[in-house]
C-alpha cells in the first residue's frame, strides 16, 4: 500500500505541474500523502469530490423497457477519472468475469482503487453485456467487445461509487418532476447502470443500424430505431427490415379485414 502510495506521488506531481493551470490542481506538495492527511482533510476531501461528482457537459440518453435512462460513456468516465484523479491516481482491474449462458450475457467483477486525497480507497461492482451473436450461425461475433462493454459497465459503477455521474441515478429524472403522476418507472432511471451504448444489430441481416434522416428532418437514432422495432415486431431492425415489418403486419391486417368471418 505504501509503495503504492509513493508512486502515485512520484508520478503525479509532474502532471500536476504540466497543466498546473487547471481548476482541479494543486500545486503538489498540498497533496502529498502526509500534508493531505496532516492537514484539512476534510476540505480537500470535500474538493477532490466536487470535482469527481460535478455534472457533465453532454450525457446520452437510452429508452429501456419505456424507461428513459441517462447515462455518461465510459470515456467521459475514464476522462473524469483522469482529470481529477490523475492518470496515476487510480486503477482499475477484473477481479472475475464469465459468460452467463442462460442471460446470454458477458459479466465481470471489477475493482477500482483510487487516491483519495491521499487515502486509498477501493469499491468493487459488478457489469454486464448482452452477448453480440451472428444471426446467420449464432456464434458470438466477437466475445473480447462484449467482455471489453461489461468491464467498462463495472468501471462505471465502480466510479459512481465515488461520486462520477452519481447524480444521474437520482430516482426523481428532471422530467418527471414536471407532472408525471405515476412513477412506476423512477426506479429503473439508474443512468450510470446503463450498459455501453450497444452496438446495434438488425436481428434480419445482422447489419448494424444507422441513424435514419426522413425528408421532413426528423432524425431517427440507431437506439430509437432499435426501440421503435422491438417495441412494433419484438425485434432489432433495420430500416430495411424496419419498413418491411411494417408493410407484412399492414398486409396481414388489410387480409384478416377482407377475410369474410
Ligand atoms: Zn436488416
């Protein structure tokens, strides 16, 4: 623990110095490990978690199970993490991982230790990513991306453990406060929960989904395509296989309405 603690010192202070302009810097000798644990630790601790928790800038938004979901990415996270932290200033490992066949999912038990204001401090969670397969055979496309999204899921929440877009999971979502009544859906808005944005995959051709531009400027998303067809044909689709589902379901409704009984 203590070699590791004089790394992070050793490592650090030069980062600091380069870009000592920053709002989130110190000159060094405010965080060595003893000033900072001498001294005022709890302003400095109160600082350095402002800063991990502050809002951020952009966040992406998902629908799941008609649940909208805010989330950040895991490189605005590992960006957050850096800036604040120092890339020297935390660390992040798979304790466990595996492949869950039944949920047909890649999981992993991941730890992240950070310098706290000198302390280090370690929490562990868990991730999870749905497992991309060929349509065609069923074989996993690629297992490394889907180990790789359920490791940056458990950095996530790893990190908003300690603070990083903690404030996206509140249960109360700003929209919500202006009128919705029942708030059956408040306690799934968990936005630092929510996987990697996934790669989209028409479930028909196994091509990935494209964002859609319609004549009149309306602009469908990947996600929002993704949405539109699981919730119309239970399936991902492309826009190809998007319209083609719809003109079968028109068909077979124009058929069962000419049927005579
Ligand atoms: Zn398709």
């Amino acid at each position: 623990m203590d070699a590791a603690v004089v790394v992070k010192d050793e490592v650090v202070a030069p980062e600091q110095q380069r870009s000592g302009a920053g709002r989130s810097l110190q000159p060094p000798e405010r965080r060595s490990v003893k000033r900072a644990e001498a001294q005022e630790p709890a302003a400095e601790f109160a600082d350095l978690y402002q800063r991990l928790a502050a809002p951020f800038d952009s966040t992406f938004k998902d629908i799941r199970g008609g649940v909208e979901l805010e989330y950040i990415t895991g490189e605005q996270c590992v960006s957050r993490l850096n800036e604040v932290l120092g890339v020297a200033g935390w660390s992040f490992r798979i304790l466990e991982h595996g492949i869950h066949a039944e949920a047909d999912e890649a999981w992993v038990l991941g730890e992240l230790t950070a310098s706290f204001g000198g302390a280090l401090v370690t929490r562990q969670q868990f991730g999870s990513q749905k497992i991309k397969r060929s349509r065609s055979s069923g074989t996993p496309l690629d297992i490394g991306f889907d180990l790789k999204g359920a490791a940056t899921d458990a950095l996530k929440k790893c990190a908003s453990l300690l603070g990083v877009g903690l404030y996206l999971s509140r249960k109360e979502a700003p929209e919500a406060a202006n009128g919705a009544t029942n708030g059956h859906a408040h306690g799934q808005a968990n936005g630092v929960t929510a996987a990697e944005p996934e790669r989209l995959v028409c479930d028909v051709c196994g091509e990935e989904l494209r964002e859609t531009r319609f004549r009149d400027g309306t602009v469908w998303t990947p996600l929002q395509l993704a949405g539109y067809g699981r919730r119309k044909h239970s399936r991902t689709l492309c826009m190809t296989h998007y319209r083609e589902a719809n003109d079968a379901r028109r068909r077979a409704e124009v058929t069962l309405e000419e049927m005579p009984f």
